[in-house]
C-alpha cells in the first residue's frame, strides 16, 4: 500500500473529525451565551483585557468571540455589555467599540445565513 495514500487518507479522516467537533464546540458555546448573564458575559470579556493581552493575539481571540456575540445575543444585551465597558475608560475603548451598533451592523452583515447550514458561516475562526 503506498503511505502516501494511507498518510492523505488518515488525514483526511482527522480533518473530518476536527470539524465535528469544531461544530459541537460551536453548537455548545452558543447555547451557554444565549443562557448567560449580563454579569457572566462580562466576566467573560474581562478575560480579554487589552491591558494583559495587546497586539495580533488579543485581535485574533477577541474578534471571533464579538462576532459570536452579536450573533447570538440581542441588541439589549449588546448595549448594556457596551455601556459596562464604555464606564471603564480608555483601557476598555476597544471593547466598547467592538460592541458598538456600527459595529454590530457591520458585523451581521458580514456573516452569511446559509439555508439549511447547521451553523452561520463565521467570517472569524
């Protein structure tokens, strides 16, 4: 048997399996941020402190979450999530921006609602 093939094939199965479980992982998350609260959702977002975290890596964590967010949450939410971190000042400006209406329309547009998908087609990972 040529291990070029089997080695293609084996990985094949693993990306297959990779993206089952990205999509529980997805199905999951979702669930537990329509349930959670205001306050749990600020705990969550303070977990992106720009402070500890700046640069590529903060970008490339914080923006699939607010995308997820405005996805999976009403506008309600979204405001008062807003004006949490708006009050904090300067340090939490990027958190207030991402959360802000221009943003959110921004970002529902963006996101593709393909009928018959299980999930929406995320433009972040």
């Amino acid at each position: 048997m040529n291990t070029d093939v089997t080695t293609l094939s084996d990985l094949w199965r693993i990306r297959n399996a990779a993206a089952a479980t990205l999509a529980l992982c997805e199905e999951q998350t979702e669930r537990a941020v329509r349930e959670a609260s205001l306050e749990q959702l600020v705990a969550l977002i303070e977990t992106f402190s720009p402070a500890r975290s700046t640069g590529p890596d903060w970008t490339r964590t914080f923006e699939p979450l607010v995308e997820r967010l405005w996805t999976w949450r009403d506008d309600e939410t979204i405001a008062a999530l807003a004006e949490v971190f708006r009050a904090r000042g300067m340090p939490w400006l990027a958190v207030a921006n991402a959360l802000s209406p221009e943003q959110g329309a921004n970002t529902r547009a963006a996101i593709r609602l393909t009928a018959g998908a299980r999930l929406p087609a995320f433009t972040l990972a």
